[in-house]
C-alpha cells in the first residue's frame, strides 16, 4: 500500500527560439504535453511496475484534476482508494526545453486536511504486505485515523517524509529523507564533513520519531543508513550517470524499492542497497521525464553490457584484448598477481569463469566453495578487470569462439606443456603466454589449510 499525498503532474515540452518581447524571458512553443501522477501517485506508478498488487490510499478533490489522476492510477493497475479532499486536487505543471526544466507552476492552494477514509482503508492497512507513506506536505498524513490506522499496521512501515508534513508515526521501520529534507526536519544546520552531519542529524530524527532506522539519500553519493546502536552503513551506487536529465521521482523510486523488499521480508540494509540502485537506475534512464519515452530512447549510461561488446569495441578501436580463465573460487593474492600481470598485456581484460557445475565437475562435489554470482562480482570489482563471462562447459573452448581474444593468459609455470586452448586461439592469430604465478597460493591449499586448523582446535577443544 501506498499512503500519501497524490499531485497531477504536467509535463510541457517544447522547444525555445526567442525573448518574449515585453520582458527577458524566454517563449516556449509547445509541443508536447504530458500527464502523469505525481507524490504518492508516483510512488504509487514506480512499485506498480515491479508489483502487481498495489493500492494507493491518498486524498482528491471532486474536480476534473482529481478524475484525470484516478483514471492514470488505474490504467496502470494502481487500486485507488480516495479520501475526500476540500477544494481542489494539487497540480504541478513544469514546462521543459533541450532537457531541462525553465519553470514550475504550483496549483491547488494551501493544503487542507481532507475527510475521514473509509472503512475499507483501514480494512486494507491491517492485512497489508508493506506500507509506503509518501508525504508531500498536502495534509493527509495529519488525519488523525488515519495515522491511528498506520500506527496499528504489523506491516513494515517506510515513511518518506516532507518538512512541512507530520512526524512518522511510532514504530515506522524506516524513514527516508534526503539530506537537505532532514537538515529542516531536524533543524541540524548540517556543521562538518557531509557523512558526519548526515550521521548526526538522521540519528537525532531516528530518536525524536522512535523509528527503526534512518536512511538519508544523497543524490549521485547513494544513501546512509542510521541504526540503533550501530555505525552508519554507506551505500554508493554501483555507477552513476555520466549526463542526469531529471532527478523528479528519484526519492519515490527509492522509498518503493525499500517497502517491496521489506515486504518480501529483507533485512533493512539490504532494502536500503537495493533502493540504491533502483533509484540510480531511474535518474539513468531519464528520471520522471524517461517514463513516457519508447525504451530505445531511454538515456542509459554509456556502457559497454557484454563481454563480447567489449571485446568489439576494443578491437575496432585498434586495441588488444586479452582473455584469461579459471574458477577463482576464493580469490587470494595468487589470482590477483596473475590478473594484474594479465592486464598488462593488452587494452582490456575478460575473466572467462566456470559456473558452478563446472567446477564441480573439475573440483569434485565439494566445490565450489563461493557460488559463481559472487566469484562474478568479486572479480568485476577489481580495476584490472573490464568484464566477467560465466561458461558452463568444463573448458572455455565456446567462450573463447566468441570472444576471440588476442591474448589468452594462464598463470604458472606450464613449462614446455602447451596448453589445451593453444590451438584454438592459434585459429584467429591470438597468442597464448603463461604469466607468474606466486608460490605457495592456492585455492586448495587455503581450504586444506582451513580444514586443518579447523581440525586442531576440535582435537584442542577435546
């Protein structure tokens, strides 16, 4: 469920020529004009996209802003539940040119505190999966049943809350203000380094509130979470758009992230890092103004997705792209030399890994220890590596035919031994090279070294 205030948004494009001829300001000529919720709607719109089952409890007016925004709610699957609103349904109009927006005008008025919600509301909050509490400082969340309603909920609670709105109410489980919204909440002038101030302010509003935790988000800086007890967790974002179009939905696309994954029963950090990077891929893809633009036109970050993308481009380019492969199941200093030695050899370096059935099928059943999504990531994270490419066969012989690599290293002394890939990557003028390998590292030696000491402290124990 989402509760909060719901705005119609009207997004006005067009494009600017020249001055308005009685004052210095620019004319836009419009060209298109675009309606979409906007608050809680948007809210409501983002966690419809990745959940079938999602009701929107908010407030409208009898108006036709109030009708045009329950009919956008609904095409969408969004089940509105509305809450009678006195004057009329708050409007945002932004006209937009080249990407950017010139102006903003507000409608609706000051904010009202709407009409009692029916019973089915309250019906609705008690059996609940998650709750989502978008306020936009309109009046709603000042209701006092309905703040009684959430108070009771046993469902998990995530407030993103407003300056001008109310306090979460008691037992919220997270509260997601961003770092200019918590300074006014807190009146923390915001004193020292950002992280510090940040720490300072969202536990001193984790406390006024009695909430669970505070995660302040901080634009391309990710967010940060503040716990009972604990020290603030930093979550960045995995990457961050090169060129940012339209941050308006961003704080929504967070706050949905975080209550679905809280539904479905995460743990609050992992909630938090998974709204991280939802909202970083929204700002990517356009932020509000991309969600009515065909996905082929969607402005994504300019990246290279495939290993063998990358292995194109880098070829086209004139550059040399170098391959090397194995399990890397616990990744220790003897990999690292050899990916770093590897890396030096070209313009680009593509780790060919073996899926889990494949190292169990050279290893034995015991293997591998880590599963091959984290040997992926462990290996991606790491600067001398462009790219990862899972194989399932027990040789990268498949991987190699696509890739095509210039280079094709394996660390080790393999001696006058000629390795099993030689001849393949031979077929399209690769080379194949050994590189050094460090003595006395080894996957197997680090497990049997673990199993032994493992062994000595039970015959201790005993």
């Amino acid at each position: 469920m989402v509760v909060g205030d719901a705005l119609l948004d009207r997004d006005v494009t067009g494009t600017v020529s020249r001055l308005c001829p009685d004052a210095p300001v620019p004319v836009l000529d419009e060209t298109t004009a675009t309606d979409r919720p906007g608050g809680a709607g948007l809210a409501a719109l983002l966690a419809a996209a990745h959940d079938d089952d999602v009701a929107l409890v908010t407030a409208l007016a009898d108006d036709a802003g109030g009708a045009r925004l329950a009919e956008l709610l609904t095409a969408v699957g969004v089940e509105v539940y509305p809450v009678r609103l006195p004057g009329a349904t708050a409007e945002k109009i932004r006209l937009r040119a080249g990407g950017q927006t010139l102006l903003r005008l507000d409608r609706g008025g000051e904010p009202q505190l709407p009409g009692e919600p029916p019973e089915a509301v309250r019906e609705l909050l008690g059996r609940a999966r998650a709750i989502l509490v978008s306020d936009y400082g309109r009046g709603l969340l000042r209701q006092p049943t309905l703040r009684a309603a959430l108070a009771d909920a046993s469902a998990p609670v995530v407030w993103d809350p407003h300056p001008r709105g109310p306090a979460a109410v008691p037992g919220t489980r997270l509260t997601t203000p961003n770092l200019d919204e918590l300074r006014r909440l807190t009146g923390d002038a915001g004193g020292g380094p950002t992280l510090a101030a940040a720490t300072r302010a969202a536990h001193e509003l984790r406390r006024r509130w009695r909430a669970g935790a505070v995660a302040v988000t901080m634009g391309p800086g990710g967010a940060v979470l503040c716990q009972a007890g604990g020290t603030p967790v930093v979550l960045p974002p995995s990457s961050v758009p090169d060129r940012v179009e339209d941050t308006c939905g961003a704080g929504d696309r967070f706050a949905a992230t975080a209550a679905l994954a809280l539904g479905d029963g995460a743990p609050v950090a992992e909630a938090v890092r998974a709204a991280v990077e939802a909202a970083s891929a929204y700002v990517a893809a356009g932020g509000a103004a991309g969600l009515h633009r065909p996905p082929e036109q969607a402005t994504a970050p300019d990246t290279v997705r495939t290993a063998e993308e990358l292995a194109a481009a880098v070829r086209a380019g004139g550059g040399t792209v170098v391959a090397t492969g194995g399990c890397f199941d616990i990744l220790h200093a003897g990999h690292l030399a050899t990916l770093q030695a590897a890396r030096r050899l070209g313009d680009c370096l593509i780790v060919c890994l073996n899926s889990d059935r494949s190292v169990r099928g050279l290893k034995g059943p015991d293997r591998p220890v880590n599963p091959a999504d984290d040997r992926a990531r462990l290996l991606a994270a790491l600067d001398c590596v462009d790219a990862v490419v899972v194989f399932d066969e027990p040789t990268p012989h498949q991987v190699l035919a696509r890739l095509r690599p210039d280079v094709w290293v394996k660390g080790g002394d393999y001696g006058d031994v000629e390795l099993p890939e030689a001849e393949l990557v031979h077929r399209w003028g690769g080379r194949v090279v050994t590189v050094p390998y460090l003595a006395g590292r080894s996957t197997t030696g680090t497990i049997s070294a673990a199993r032994q000491r493992g062994l000595h402290l039970v015959e201790g124990v005993v």
